[in-house]
C-alpha cells in the first residue's frame, strides 16, 4: 500500500508542477504586450521613403481580449510630403497559429505635412498581438492590403522595434 500511495503523491506533484509551469508560460506569452509598449520605426529595404522615422506609445489600458483597451500615440518624419499613410499590425485578432494572426489590421490613418512629418492617434479595443508593425502608403482598408511598407517597427528581428514594459494594467 505504502508504494501506490508514494507513486500516487508523485503523479499528483507531476499534474500540480505541470500545471504551474504552463500557467505561467501562458500568462507570460499572452501579457508580453499588456503593458507600455514603446514603438520606433524604420524604413523597410526598397521603401520609398528611406529616411523615413518615427515613433510612439502604445498603451495597455486594461481587460482581456477581445475587449481589451488601448490608446496609440505615434509621430512620424522623413516621410513623403502631402501624402496619407496608415498603421497597421499584424495579428490583431488572430489566435496563436491561425491564417488570422498572419492579417495586417489598420489602427490609423494621417496625411503628412509639407516637411513630410504627421501624427495619428487612436483607442481601440482589442488587440490579440503587438509584434510588428508597419507604415503603408495611402489609405488602408479593413479588407485591403494597402499601397507599400515605407516602415516598420518589429518586436523580433526586422526594421525598428518593439519594447515593453509594464504599466499599472499590466495583467501581474
């Protein structure tokens, strides 16, 4: 009786530890961008705008998906002059590993100044990743690709990038 009790107490210790070890991994994948998430844009190889630059915020403000709260606030420069552009991220609603997560979605469109600088700002709900971000010219639509990547911010590899750190919503 002793040795199925012991092999009974290990199996228990296995699930339990398991299960910590993938709550935890869980919730550390899915609240990477849950926080202040600072954004620095670069140009893309062959963008049209290669001095392009620009950067900004991107604010968790609480709840989970898909009614998650955010505010942006970007500026840009070194763009083409009178010219609208838009913001787009890849995989705002797409679960891990779906065709969806792989979907660029447009957070928001500005015109640009004579000096080729311009600013959009937006609060939206639901954001499902935050890992690359682009500049396209002209204005995007919903169900549209878009005219060309001028830049883009990237959290992994790629032009500019994505950092994070936490803020006061930031799921602990």
């Amino acid at each position: 009786m002793g040795a199925l009790r012991r092999r009974v107490a290990r199996g228990v210790v296995i699930i339990v530890a398991a299960t910590v070890i993938f709550c935890l991994t869980a919730s550390t994948s899915v609240a990477d961008h849950e926080s202040a998430n600072l954004l620095i844009f670069a140009p893309v190889a062959g963008s049209t705008a290669p001095g392009a630059s620009g950067g900004g915020t991107l604010e968790f403000r609480g709840g989970g998906e898909p009614q998650s709260r955010w505010t942006m606030s970007l500026q840009f420069a070194g763009l083409g002059a009178r010219t609208t552009y838009t913001v787009l991220v890849q995989g705002r609603f797409g679960a891990d590993q779906t065709p969806e997560a792989g979907i660029f979605t447009p957070l928001c469109s500005f015109q640009t100044n004579e000096r080729g600088e311009g600013r959009c700002w937006n609060y939206f709900l639901g954001l499902k990743h935050a890992s690359i971000f682009q500049v396209r010219e002209g204005q995007v639509r919903e169900d549209a690709d878009g005219g060309p990547v001028v830049a883009q911010a990237s959290r992994s590899g790629g032009p500019g990038a994505v950092t994070s750190q936490p803020n006061r919503f930031t799921p602990r």
